[in-house]
C-alpha cells in the first residue's frame, strides 16, 4: 500500500547562516524522501527557522536591528543553500509565524489541562553587567559530572551528561565574563518526572513502528537509558523540564502569565507542525485529518546532540497533548574534517555557499556524503584530499566514463537503440532488476509493496528475499546502495 510520510530535518537555529552539518543532515533526508517518492509514496517534506531565544535576541541587539529582521536575514540565506545543493523541501517555515504561536500555545493549555504543569520558584542565574537572567547556553563552566571546562549550562559535549545550569561549577556569564548571580523567579514546568510521563517513554522509546521494526536505534536507546537510570545517592532520572524563561526574551508568551515566554526547546520542534499546516494551507490538505490517520508515518532526522529533546520532551508532549507520536527518530552523528571537529577558528569549517559561489557541482559533494552515510550514530568524516578523490575515480572515471563509451557504441553499431529481442540481453535486464532491489533493500523499502511491479523476475527475486523476513528492510544504508550502483 502507498505510505503516507510527514518528514522533517531539525530546524536550524536562525543566528547563524548555513554550515555543512545542516547540508549533510539535508542531503540524508532528500535522499531517503526522494527515494520515497520514486517508489509511489505521498511525501510531505518540511522545515522551518528556529527563530526565538535570546541568542538571536542579543545577537540582533549588536546588529542594532529587531529580532525579527535579524531572523529574516538568516532565513533569506539559507533558500541558495536549499536550492544549491538540490534539496527537495516542500515548504520551510519559521518557529515565529502565527502558526507555531498558536500550535503552542494550544500544546501548553493541553499540559496543563492534564496536570502536568508546574509553577514553581526557582534559583537562575542572573547577569549583573547584564541585567537580565542568563540562558543556559550563555552560562558556561565546569560539567558536574565529568569536570570538562568551557562546558554550556545544560548538557556536556564532552560525556553528554544533561544538567541544571545552577549545577555548573565555576559558572561565568558567556555575555559579559561576570561571574552570575543566583536569584529567585517563577517558572514553569512540564512535569517529565510524573509517572505517567516515565511510563509513557519508556513504553515509547522501547516501541516498534507499525512495522515491527525499533523506533529507535540500539545506540540511542542505549544512551536513553542512562537518562532513565537513577543512581545510589538518587540523582539522575527524569527530571522536570523548566520551559519558561523571563523577559526580556524574544519567543511566544506563555499564556495568563505576563512576563514570562515558552523556553525554545518547547515551540522549536512544534515548528515541524506548524510548517505542515502551512504547506497543507497551501495545498488544500486537512493537516488534523492527515495525522489522525492511522497510516501516516511521522518521520525526523536529527543529529545526536539534540537526541533528548527529541525522544524524552517532545514524543511526551505530543503524546499529552492528544496528537500523534513520531513512527521514528533517525540520529546521526556529526560532520568533522580530517577527523577532527569542525572549527572557524582552526579554519577547519566549510562554508557550503563559498562552496556552490566556486562553482563546484552540488552532486559531487551529495554523491561524496552519501557513499559514507549509513543507519548507525557515527561521525562522518570529510577529507579534502578523499573527496577529490571520489570524485575523480567515481564519478568522472566510471560513472561518466562508462557512460560515454556506451553511448558512443550504441549509436555507432545500433544506431542509438537497445534492443531487448535476445536471451543475453533479456539476462542482463534481470541482473539489473535484482540489483534494483537490493539497492531498495538498502535504502529502506516494503515486500508488500513490490506486488504491484510487473517484472516476474523481480518479483521472484524479491519473494526469495524475503524468506524469514517480517515484510521490512532496514534502511538508511546509503553507503551500501551507492557502493551496488557504481559496481
């Protein structure tokens, strides 16, 4: 049967132009929707700008122009990037249209309709050079945990320990250098620890699709469970998420509560729905009709340091807030050069627009990224010296050079015609059938769905296939695929 797929890529954070993780996360994505929609399935590909928080606040306070100027600016960037590298969006929104400030707000008055939303006093830290709470990104200090310095004030890049800021030791302001100061303000929380949320995720995160098939990678459950685990002095576990920040803040006001607006993390990924009912806006389409629809799959790719959020905070918002959970969660791992994290200040970046501005083809670099991607939470590695490589020995050298000296043959013995009158020939349209279906193994596709496909070959090649297999392939082996196209 033809799927119904909502598919999304994690939405950018809009102080900052496009970098080369965002084209690889993109690329990832295009490839498995526009494999989708070459096999008959209904895609529904979005993004959006994540466009509040005080980064983008303070950023565009140096810049000397509104939060909203300064957000447009990066979000009129980013459409040469898209279209540069050949990215297949549907529709890209932002966090800050009418659609997410309702959607919200709408999730919020839900919460909290379910008893699951907290109003409580709290310790932050506060900027006095400043004069303004601190987000805990601009906290910076020592990991509680494992004692990495220059560590953000929520989590460590370093053992990926998640924590409150005022756990941070040896704090300082990222603003200002100044060492904060603790103050006392009324925030609200979404209850994760309440346990039906605890039962709900763990019911969730250990789930399986329609298909049968894990919701989640063995590695990010794995790494799920050490969020879930409670240690011998009782720290650890699911603790209550504080989603509510203080003015001045530019973000969505939280409802009945003057002064106060939704922490980011809360109305970011409500951006993936708020991009859908725009894109149906335009198409005609019942976005409610669509996702209470026991068929359609909801589907994101994300990279590993936003996997929290993304299988803890918001399946339990959806969830409580009566809409549809995701089928699935695809993590990946990040992009690095020479094997070593990217850096402007080591001038290890790459900049993808000075890419596409040099003139270099976009399908070099996605055919070069696809041929290292695969299913797992691994970083992928680009090396200049490797790409230029590939791209010599693959592309030029097989793909286009075999390419030519065929159609050279053919128009000069056959006169620009394939004849499939022969045994042999007939031969060698059933090797590349069957290797059409391995490739279809390795991207991700259904037995089920093969039935309507002519080819007695394929089909008996597909039914021998699927011997012991519960009618699914795991996908997302692009490496694979590729590797089986160019042989």
């Amino acid at each position: 049967m033809p799927r119904q797929l909502f598919v999304t890529t994690a939405l950018p954070y809009a102080n900052a132009r496009s970098h080369i993780g965002h084209v690889m996360e993109y690329t990832q994505a295009d490839i498995w929707v526009r494999f989708q929609r070459l096999m008959g399935h209904e895609v529904h590909f979005v993004c959006a700008d994540d466009a509040h928080g005080a980064p983008i606040m303070i950023a565009a306070e140096k810049a000397g122009i509104s939060p909203q100027d300064f957000v447009a600016q990066i979000a009129a960037s980013r459409k040469p990037i898209l279209d540069g590298f050949l990215i297949s969006f549907d529709h890209w929104h932002s966090t800050d249209a009418p659609e997410n400030h309702a959607l919200s707000q709408a999730i919020y008055r839900e919460l909290k309709a379910a008893g699951l939303i907290d109003i409580r006093p709290i310790e932050q830290f506060f900027d006095p050079a400043k004069g303004m709470f601190l987000p805990d990104r601009f906290i910076k200090g020592e990991c509680p945990r494992c004692g990495a310095k220059d560590q953000y004030g929520d989590n460590c890049e370093n053992c990926g320990a998640v924590y409150a800021p005022t756990e941070v030791k040896n704090p300082y302001s990222v603003l200002s250098g100044a060492t904060p100061e603790l103050r006392v303000s009324d925030h609200h929380f979404f209850r994760l620890s309440d346990p039906r949320c605890k039962d709900f995720l763990e019911r969730w995160t250990h789930g399986v699709d329609r298909d049968g098939r894990a919701r989640l990678q063995p590695e990010v459950l794995n790494k799920i469970k050490e969020w879930f685990t409670v240690d011998e002095e009782g720290k650890g576990g699911l603790g209550d998420w504080d989603i509510s920040r203080d003015a001045p803040y530019f973000g969505i006001e939280i409802p009945d509560a003057p002064g106060k607006y939704f922490y980011v993390w809360l109305d970011a990924p409500v951006g993936y729905l708020a991009s859908l009912a725009a894109h149906f806006a335009k198409t005609g389409k019942d976005m409610d009709a669509f996702l209470a629809d026991p068929a359609t799959e909801q589907v994101h790719f994300i990279g590993k340091d936003i996997t929290y959020f993304h299988t803890l905070f918001w399946p339990a918002m959806l969830h409580f807030s009566g809409r549809k959970t995701p089928d699935q969660v695809y993590v990946h791992g990040f992009l690095t050069v020479k094997e070593e994290k990217m850096s402007k200040s080591r001038g290890t970046g790459i900049d993808p627009g000075r890419y596409l501005e040099l003139g270099l083809e976009a399908e070099w670099l996605r055919y070069y990224l696809a041929a290292k991607l695969n299913d797992r939470v691994e970083d992928l590695d680009f090396n200049p010296e490797d790409f230029i490589s590939r791209v010599n020995s693959d592309l030029v050298g097989k793909y286009i050079n075999i390419a030519s000296r065929i159609s050279g043959f053919v128009h000069k013995h056959f006169a620009g015609q394939i004849l499939p009158s022969t045994d042999a020939q007939f031969a060698r349209i059933a090797v590349a059938e069957a290797t059409a279906g391995e490739i279809a193994k390795d991207l991700e596709y259904r037995f089920e769905a093969f039935s309507g496909l002519p080819s007695p070959i394929l089909m008996n090649t597909m039914r021998g296939w699927a011997d012991g297999i519960a009618g699914f392939y795991e996908g997302r082996e692009f490496g694979k695929a590729v590797r089986k196209i160019m042989e």
